[in-house]
C-alpha cells in the first residue's frame, strides 16, 4: 500500500482482488465507506470524509475503471459483482468484519448487491437513491415514467457511446453537472478525472455488461434485476434510503415496494434533492446518517 496526504483527507492505494484500488481516507475508529457512481469518484464524498472522519475510519475508493484506480481489459472485467468483491477486499484488506456502507448511482447499487451478498459484515446500509434490484427490475419493464427517465442508459450502453461522451471535452458530463452546487474548481476536478486515459470507457463498460435498462426498440426486454444470482432479494441489515424526488433518473416507482424486501427500512425523501444530493445537500445527508446510526444504536463502535 503507498499512501500520500493532503489537509485532513489522505489518499492511499491497495492492491486488492487482482488490482490496485485508489482512495480517499480521513480518521480513525470504526469503518464507513462511500461508494461512487458516474461520472464521478471519491471526490463526490468530500463532505462526508470530513464529516466522518471525527469518529470513523471514513473511506471513499475510486472503484474499478475510475480516475486512479485500475482499469482492466474488457467489458466483463466491471459491473456490480466484480465491484462487490473489490469492496470485500478492500474491508479485510483494512483490517475491518463489519461496517458502515453508502452508497450513490453505481455506488448504491454496489452497495444493495453488497447486502444480499454479504449481510453479515455490515452494520447498515445507507443508499443515497439508488434502487434496489427487485424494485427496480419491475419499474424498468413496467412504469412510463421510469422507463422515460431510463432512455439515457440505452445510450451509454451503445459501441459508440465512449465517442459521444468525450465529444467536446465532454460537454454531455458537463451538461450533467450544470446545478450551481458545482464550483467551477469541482467541474475542473471531474473533467480531470474524465480525461484519465481509458477512464471513461472503462466506466462506460459498467452499462454494457449489466445491461440495466428499459425495453429497447431492438426487443431486448427492460431489465433492473443486477443481483440475479441472489434468491430471495430480502436486506437484513438495518438500511436508509435518502430519496432525491427531484432526481431526473430514479423516479418513485423505482422504490415502490421496498418495504417488501426491506426489513428494517428508514426512508427520508428530499423534496428539491437532485440526483447529486451529496453535494447539493452535505449538512443534510450527514444528518440524516447520523441520526439513523444513533437511531439503530450504530453510533459508536
């Protein structure tokens, strides 16, 4: 492991399940971890590194194929189990059996294929909107709206999808990022991370190989199940969801019936929450974490 630090965040590189795993680390004591998505990495946590890290080990990794992580060949070499894995190793590697996981976009699916996989090392499971597989398996074939707002992943998931994000310095990610919550430093950030060769595409492979997404018009049937291999879909750990209502890409259908696989569920709406809601809302979501680990009895170690 090398690691290197800068102001109270520090950064360090593991070598973990056949790759080495870049990440952000602040603090010390009992182990939470902040799971990404795209077009992002753990910089989309900062917040939440400072925050945590007055009483966690708080732990943010650039997962596989982002900014200065590893990025192997081909398409199968990403997706929600291979990212489960890292994570598992990433735990033990740290030195960690249980801890505290959040989870965004592909960091929160991460995070619920996570739970059904490995229940017994998490104390909770916090999702910063992303959907459960069995929820959101039927809203991607079933509900208008969410198949509307899903059109973006038939996209992302085309041969020429890499050409189309990249074009014009990736004014589409840009484009994506246009809230007032975004310093033009933040947006330097990213683009950064973006121009990291073999980044994008790399992140880009995700789409293809889970293949999460409405009906198509080629007749490929809408799909949102990514834990296929997992029966039942039930999360036994204790587990919040923070739900942005404003976010263009998860939309209500896409938790209805959670409770159903859900045993232990607490789910705090954010009326004007986007889908960045880390960043939109910092103070908030540390809140709502905090209270939810006192609440569960998690707060200390």
């Amino acid at each position: 492991m090398t690691t290197t630090g800068s102001a109270d965040i520090h950064y360090a590189t593991a070598a973990v399940n056949g790759i080495e795993l870049h990440y952000a680390h602040a603090g010390a004591g009992p182990l939470i971890v902040f799971l990404h998505g795209f077009p992002q990495f753990h910089y989309a946590f900062r917040d939440q590194l400072r925050a945590f890290s007055a009483d966690h080990l708080a732990i943010a990794p650039d997962q596989r194929g982002y900014n200065r992580s590893s990025k192997p060949e081909g398409a199968h070499s990403y997706g929600i189990w291979p990212a489960v894995a890292d994570l598992r190793a990433l735990v033990e590697h740290l030195g960690y059996d249980r801890f505290v996981l959040v989870g965004h976009d592909w960091g929160s699916l991460v995070a619920w294929g996570f739970a059904l996989h490995h229940p017994e090392m998490l104390r909770a499971l916090i999702s910063l909107g992303g959907a459960h597989p069995g929820v959101l398996d039927r809203a991607q074939r079933e509900d208008d709206e969410q198949i509307q707002a899903s059109q973006y992943l038939l996209g992302l998931r085309r041969p020429d999808a890499i050409k189309a994000i990249a074009a014009n310095d990736f004014a589409a990610l840009e484009q994506a990022l246009d809230h007032p919550f975004f310093s033009e430093e933040d947006r330097e950030i990213y683009r950064r991370s973006w121009r990291v060769p073999r980044a994008i595409e790399s992140a880009l492979h995700w789409y293809q190989v889970e293949g999460i997404a409405p009906p198509d018009r080629d007749g490929t049937p809408g799909r949102g199940n990514y834990s296929p291999d997992v029966a039942p879909l039930y999360v036994d750990v204790p587990t919040m969801v923070i739900y942005p209502e404003a976010d263009p890409y998860v939309r209500p259908a896409s938790h209805a019936g959670l409770e159903h696989y859900v045993r232990n569920l607490t789910f705090r709406p954010v009326k004007d929450g986007t889908h960045w809601i880390a960043e939109q809302h910092p103070r908030l979501v540390n809140r709502y974490i905090r209270e939810f680990l006192a609440a569960e009895g998690l707060a200390e170690a």
